[in-house]
C-alpha cells in the first residue's frame, strides 16, 4: 500500500467513508473550520476566486466542542441552516460541502480546530484519490480571510524533483477600529515578524509562519505525517513541524492572504487569543512583552554547535563544540546555555545521535529531526529563564537581525509594513539557497 491508501485505510475520520456523491471532478479544494462564525464566512466564502484546473470545492466543517454552551450550539445550528439557505450547496468559483459536527456529532472535548481541519482535509484526500479532484494540493484557511485572485494559480501543478511537503502563502493582518484592537494587532503581526526573522537568522530550518489559514498541503505529505493532530490549538504549528521532515516547506512570494485583526474565543492561543489576552492586559496598564533577542543569538549558538558536531570528525565532544561556537559568534556565555541545554536533556541526546550515526549525513538528518520545532521552542522558553521576555519595540530595537529598522520606521504600521518586507526577502532568500 501507498502511504496515502494506507491512511485513508487506517487514518482517517470517518466521514470519509459516508461521502455523498458530488456528481463531477473539480480543479481544486479548500477546507474552512468553522465554530461560532457568522458573516465571516459568508464573506470568506464570497472571496474563493476560481483556479486554473476547474472549479473549485470549498469544505466547511460546521463545529463546536461537546462542552460548547446552548447558545454556540443554536448559534452553529443556525448556520449550517444559513448556508442551506442562502447558498445551497453553489458557490461562484464551485460547490460548498458543508459538514455537520455540532449537536449530537459534536468534537470531543480539547480535540477542537485540529479534528475540524483533519476531518475537512481527510475527506479532500478521499476525494482526490478517488479522482473527483485534480490538484494534489490540499488548501486550508479560516473563516476571517479574504482570499485573492491567484490564489490556486500560485500551487505548483509540476515539480523539478520532489514536490514541496507544503506552501505557506504571505499574510497581511486588517487593523480595524477599535483602535485598541488594531494597535494589538499591529503589534502581534511586529511580533510574528521579528519571531521568524529571529530563527531565521540563528540559522533555524523551522523559520517560517505557523498560521492555519495560509497552508496548501502536498495529498501525498498530508499521508505521511498522518494529518492534522487532533488538537484545540496549535494543530497548524505541529502539522508544519513533521511536513518539514517529510519535505520542503515552500513560502511563496504571492499572492497576499488578507486576515481579519479580531480577538477570539475559539482556541486557547493564536492569534485571536493572543489578541483578547493584549487587550486584557493593555486595560490593567501593562505593555506586551515578547522573547528578549538574545534567546536567538544562543539559539545560533546551539546550532552552529550541532553544525559543527555533524561536520568536523575531529570534534567529539558538544561541550568544545557549544564553546567554539559560542566564541565565534560573539563570545556567548556558554556555561548559562549548557545549563539550559542539560535540564532540557538536549545534551545526552545529541551525544547519543552521534554515537548511532555511521557518517555526517546521517547525524545532520537525526538532529534536525530530533531537534524540531517543538524543541526549538522549548530551548526559547528555558532561556527566558536567563532572559526574560521584553517590550516589543525595546526588542526590535536591540535585536542584532534587525539593527537600525526601529530607527526607520516613523510608527507601528511603517515597522510593520518595514518587518513585513523583511520577512519576505529573508523567505525569498531562503528558498534560493
């Protein structure tokens, strides 16, 4: 068996077994999770542009957690009667599949958003194996985002090679009133920004976005990694973690995914909660504090250290790696990184990658898969023990990847605007190289 038979046979949700018939093929599929939406969606629905090899099917997975209250049950209910009734299953660019998992066919409590997208993305997969779908790229978004023209046309239908495991296509948050919504928002787009430029310059290969609505991804990876984990937040951030040691994570250069600014209650963090906790904080009088720069000049240290471990034979011992690599790149203290590094457990288990590696290859390969994005982002949260977390614009400021860029912009929108192009030429360089 392929690995895509063998997931849908073993893997995947059951609605793929319980598939209406749709009557005819479709170009393309886009999977939007749905819970407690309203005229969001309509105007997200609205915006699906038509692709290159025919129409498309949009999949909307209707939700709400078992737990949800009466009124978000109604409220999704209501909804799914909305649809039926406004739309009726067409759509300008396609067909609308709407997929009930409210009421009685609830998600199990804290499998939220991960289960809606791997359900909706399951049920994609069925149909481009049996045919009904051209593309091999499955696309997902939210409810919240407006959706340009291009967009399917920017899905490579040919490859040199291997295709790429996923895409992530460039985003620009919408900053609307209230005003201290949009300030908030400006500031966690800064913030997403300077995050990934700062992995990207300690040399990380996990640097790029982890937004659920900006991601196509390969049927084939999609099979591999066994789909979206069944989580209530974060399925998108650990979805593109395994997609990356399966294959190439391609960010595309256009076109531009337009997502609303909006605090939400549907997921435990992201953006929307992430916005609601600003504003609750910035009512109390207190600023938004974000990783301290120097989380990533170590974080470069560490994978200089593990670089030099895979390709210098005479180098044994991480300890004399961890100490010339932090030499070499500015005289980090290398005693605070070891203490981190060893109550992580991160030391005995790169020793022990090296022990089980014939060749340098092999070893580079077992360390990047070990040292992933999870445990980049648990290596980030021990050194905020040793650095804590600062104020944003005082970060911008002080981080070495961005000198002189706060001096420039003029307010939060130019820095914005300014971390924005960064971003995309330090994409477009990465995917040069």
């Amino acid at each position: 068996m392929t690995a895509l038979e063998k997931y849908l046979a073993h893997y995947a949700e059951a609605e793929v077994r319980s598939l209406p018939s749709l009557g005819k093929t479709f170009g393309h599929v886009i999977v939007i999770p749905a819970y407690d939406e309203g005229n969001n969606l309509f105007t997200t629905l609205k915006s699906t542009p038509p692709g290159p090899l025919g129409d498309v099917l949009t999949i909307v997975v209707v939700n709400t957690p078992a737990d949800a209250p009466p009124r978000i049950q109604l409220h999704s209910q209501q909804l799914i009667e909305r649809l039926a009734a406004e739309l009726g299953g067409e759509l300008a660019a396609g067909r609308l599949l709407c997929i009930d998992r409210t009421g009685s066919k609830s998600l199990p409590s804290g499998q939220g958003v991960g289960l809606a997208r791997k359900i909706g993305c399951d049920v994609a997969l069925q149909l481009h194996a049996q045919g009904t779908i051209r593309s091999a790229w499955i696309h997902t978004t939210d409810a919240d985002v407006k959706l340009p023209r291009g967009y399917f046309e920017a899905a490579p239908v040919s490859f040199d090679g291997e295709p790429p495991a996923a895409l992530i296509y460039p985003f620009w948050h919408q900053c609307e009133p209230p005003a201290a919504l949009a300030d908030a928002m400006q500031r966690y787009e800064v913030f997403l920004r300077y995050y990934v430029l700062g992995l990207a310059d300690a040399g990380s290969p996990y640097a790029f976005h982890t937004l659920g609505s900006t991601l196509a991804i390969h049927a084939s990876a999609y099979a591999k990694v066994r789909g979206f984990p069944r989580r209530a937040a974060g399925e998108d951030f650990y979805v593109l973690s395994k997609l990356a040691k399966v294959g190439t994570i391609l960010q595309l250069q256009r076109p531009v995914l337009l997502i609303g600014g909006r605090s939400s209650h549907r997921v435990p963090f992201g953006t929307g909660a992430a916005l609601k906790h600003m504003l609750a904080d910035a009512a109390r009088g207190r600023v938004y504090r974000v990783y301290a720069p120097e989380v990533f000049q170590y974080l470069k240290v560490w994978l200089a250290a593990l670089e030099l471990l895979c390709t210098d034979p005479a180098r044994s011992d991480l300890v004399d790696c961890l100490e010339t690599a932090g030499r070499a790149l500015g005289g980090a203290d290398v005693d605070q990184l070891l203490r981190q590094m060893a109550a992580e457990g991160f030391l005995s288990a790169a020793s022990h990658a090296r022990q089980i590696s014939p060749d340098a290859s092999t070893m580079a390969r077992h360390l990047h898969t070990w040292f992933d994005a999870f445990r980049t982002l648990k290596l980030i949260h021990r050194l905020t023990h040793s650095f804590p977390k600062v104020e944003l614009l005082d970060a911008i400021r002080r981080a070495p990847f961005l000198e002189g860029i706060a001096a420039q912009a003029t307010d939060l929108e130019q820095l914005r605007r300014m971390l924005a192009d960064r971003d995309h030429s330090a994409a477009r360089a990465r995917a040069l190289v």
